[in-house]
C-alpha cells in the first residue's frame, strides 16, 4: 500500500468521533422524534406527522443535493469538505438545543416553533453530515482502508448509539425528576456541547488526499446526469432509503412497544430474574458509599427498554468486527445483502410474540443485531466504491454530490419512517394521553415494527441484485484509478 494512502488510528478516531456526535442526535430523532412531539411537546399525531414530514423533505431531501453540488464546488487550503465540519459546528449545536426545548407557547405558537426549529435542526445536519461523509471518500483512495476506516466510525456509531437507545430514557427520568420536558432540555444540551468540541477535533485531526486532476471542471448539469446515468447510485439510493426507512420506523416504534403492549409485570420479573435490579441496586450502594444519590428511574419499561436495545447494540458491535474480513473476502455487495436479510427474519418474528414472550423478544433483538452489525460499516464503504465508479466511468470526481445519496436516503427514510410511525398511530387509534391503549392500538404498534419493517429490509435486500460493483469489479477499479492518480515518471 502507497503509505501517502495509509490512516493512522489518531485520523480513524478523529474522524470517527464527527460520526459520534452526529448519532447523538441522528439516534435521537430515529428513537424519540415521535415519541417527543406526541407524549412530551403533546402534539396531535397529525401535526407532528406533518411537522416531521415537511420538514425532512425540505431540509433534507431537497437540501441535499444543493449542499452537495456546494460543498464540491468548495477550494479552500483545507480541502473542500473539511471546513464545513467547522463552519456548522456550532449551529448546529444550538439547533439541537432549540429543537428540544418545550417552550411556554399556546398551540399556535407550538406548532409554528416545532417546525421552525425541526427544520433548522434537519438543515444543518444536511449541511454538516453531507461534507462529513463525502470527506470520507477523499480521506483516501485504498477500499481496505476505506473498509478500517468504516469500522472505526461505526464503533463510534454504536456507541453514541448506546448512549442513546439504552440510556436516554432513564437518563432523561433522572435529569428531569420526572418530568421528561425539563430531562430532554437538559441532556440534549450537554449532547450539543459534546458535537460541537467532537466536530472540531475531526476538523484538526484529518486531512484530504484524494485530489482530483486540475482539468475536473464539471458543471452543475453534468454531475446530475452523471448520477442519473449511475447504476451503482441509483440502487444504493433506494437501498438506503429503504433501510432508514425501517430504522425509523421499528426505532420510533420501540418506546411505544415496551409502554404500552410489553406486560409489565412478566417485564419486571424478567429484570429481576436475570439480575438486573440486584445490578441497580448494587449501583447505587456503591454511589452512596462514595456520597453520590444515584436513583434510577422505577420503571420497568424504560429499564426493559434500555436493556432490550442493549443487548443488540452489543451483538452490532460484535458483527462489526467480522465486517471487514468477510467483506475482504467476499465483497461488500454480497455481504451486505445476505446478511441484511437475516437480519430482517429476526424483526419479522416480532409478529408472533405475545405480551409475556419477554425472553423471545430479547433473543430475536440479539440475534438481529449481530446480523445487521455486519452490514453497518459496508453501507459507507460501498457508497464511496460509488463515487470511485463515478470517477471511473465519466473522468470527473464529484464525491459530495455522490455522498448526497446518503444523505438524500437518510434523510428521507428517517422522514418516511417517522411519518409512518405517527400515521400508524393515528390509524389505529394510538392516544398519547391515555393511560392504557386499546387492543387496536397494541396490534398497530406490533405491526408496524414487525411485518412492516421487516418488509422493507427485505426488498432492500433483494434492489442490492441489481447493484454491480461486486469484488471483481471493486479491485478493478481501485488499481485503474490508482494508476490515474499516480504522478507521472519523469524521463
């Protein structure tokens, strides 16, 4: 390998931590976006279903590929994307704040700041994740590199994951005494805090290689039919789509899962019998002995909560260790879609447990964590093997433009599936401010979390036949564009 190509593990992590500090809010919104507007900022499902849907269209879908063609077209003496991991820092750090402060509003007013800061928020993470992954692209022009460094970001992934989906929701308890408004303001401003010192390490610590030759100039039109003459592009499009898609819609679906069809009581004794409130109550022993009141939240469901995507970050975390090999050995596209759809057979048997079956349930998470873990780090690894076929094929290198797919799908499945979340709801008949939901309601949420979002995953799976990079080609095009790159010998 040509060491000017070669990451060091101080480059991995730096850049890694941007992707932790973006989860920490991307994992937010595709955990507790809906959760947030229904049950704590006590919108209807319809509003919210609107705030979120209009919103996301307009600050992600359409904004991106206009950051896109923005951020290629940036020339600055750090690179072109770097800079704008810095210049949105903070912003964005503030618009994480705005978003989940509950102001003192009548209902008009509400509703007119939801969607003022909620696409504020949806902007500025366009305008800071899409410089971010094309930068991943231009870090270096080595695919196994490339494969190291995916592996690194998504441990960072499921980390802030972890801190997320396992977390936040006691956290939130605690924080808040009770009052889950108050919890979210306060921790959603450490998180902000957090992003904007992480982004500006990633900012210090990396630096652009992969420069195109000095006669690129494409124009504006020429990159869109560029992507549109793009196979490879086009179904990683609607791949990623579709998986952001599910991922909202069975993350957005959890929370109400556990609160309102879960039985509490076998929840409870579950906890208990498998030790986890002698652990808590261990915890807190050991805090009060040092002086520290530690009171974790007596609440079974947000502890079986936490517990339940526990276990299947730590099953992803341990499918991404096995990632890179397979993918070395087999390729990514055929890696990626075996393992996808295996992963989809465990969300679909979600269907067939009752209320009681608390063990099925966190066996069938498990299992589908380490499936989908393997498929995690491919996912930006194939989209800059895209944006290297681009290269390849059309002699112009546009990787931003590229990398909007990622965002273009992000953005609109987490649109999508936070909509159909809340439309789902509403359909069955879902009233955040009952007690108690009806039967209807428990069945729509079983649904929709099983047979919905196991269905998307699994026509992901099958668009990834028609998606041509494979090995052969993958090796191909490395050593091809390597040799363009290379500088000329002199006589």
């Amino acid at each position: 390998m040509n060491d000017e190509q070669r990451l060091s593990v101080t480059e991995k992590i730096g850049y890694s931590l941007g992707d932790f500090a973006a989860n920490l809010v991307f994992q937010t919104l595709v955990t507790y976006i809906a959760f947030f507007y229904t049950d704590v900022y006590q919108l209807d499902n319809v509003t919210a279903s609107s705030v979120i849907f209009w919103c996301g269209i307009l600050g992600g879908v359409v904004f991106s590929p206009v950051m896109g063609m923005i951020a290629d077209r940036t020339h600055t003496r750090w690179g072109k994307y770097r800079p704008w991991v810095m210049w949105t820092a903070v912003p964005f750090g503030i618009a994480i704040f705005l978003c989940f402060t509950v102001p003192g509003f009548g209902d008009t007013g509400k509703v007119i700041y939801a969607f003022g800061t909620y696409l504020l928020l949806v902007s500025l993470y366009t305008a800071n994740n899409l410089p971010y992954a094309a930068l991943s692209g231009v870090l270096t022009g080595n695919m196994a590199e490339r494969n190291s460094l995916s592996a690194y970001r998504f441990a960072a992934v499921m980390i802030a994951q972890f801190i997320i989906q396992v977390l936040l929701l006691p956290l939130i308890l605690m924080a808040g005494d009770g009052d889950k408004a108050a919890g979210f303001e306060l921790l959603m401003s450490v998180f902000a805090v957090a992003g904007v010192i992480c982004f500006f390490i990633t900012f210090f610590t990396t630096r652009e290689r992969v420069v195109p030759q000095q006669e690129e100039h494409s124009k504006v039109m020429e990159d869109l039919g560029d992507l549109l003459r793009n196979r490879p592009w086009l179904v990683m499009l609607a791949v990623v789509v579709l998986i952001f898609v599910t991922l909202a819609l069975k993350g957005g679906m959890y929370i109400y899962y556990f609160n309102n069809y879960v039985s509490e009581p076998e929840l409870a004794s579950f906890l208990d019998r498998i030790g986890f409130d002698g652990f808590i109550s261990a915890l807190t022993g050991f805090f009060g002995e040092m002086g520290v009141t530690f009171e974790w939240p007596d609440d079974a469901a947000a502890s079986g909560f936490g517990l339940f995507n526990g276990g299947g970050i730590i099953l992803m975390i341990v499918g991404i260790a096995f990632s890179k090999s397979l993918a070395d050995r087999f390729g990514k596209r055929n890696v990626f879609g075996v393992f996808l759809a295996l992963s989809a057979l465990f969300v679909l048997a979600f269907y067939w447990f009752p209320p009681d079956a608390i063990g099925l349930m966190f066996t069938s998470q498990i299992l589908h964590g380490f499936f989908y873990g393997i498929t995690i780090p491919l996912l930006w690894a194939m989209i800059a093997d895209v944006a290297d076929y681009s290269e390849w094929k059309n002699h112009r290198r546009a990787t931003a433009i590229i990398f909007s797919a990622m965002l273009l799908g992000l953005k609109g499945g987490l649109t999508v599936g936070s909509t159909i979340t809340l439309q789902v709801l509403e359909a069955y008949g879902y009233d955040g401010t009952l007690a108690a939901q009806s039967a209807s309601a428990q069945y729509g949420i079983k649904m929709a979390m099983s047979v919905m979002s196991a269905g998307f995953f699994l026509l992901a799976a099958v668009l990834l036949f028609l998606y041509p990079i494979g090995k052969r080609m993958e090796t191909t095009i490395e050593a091809e564009l390597a040799a363009r790159h290379a500088p000329p010998v002199s006589p």
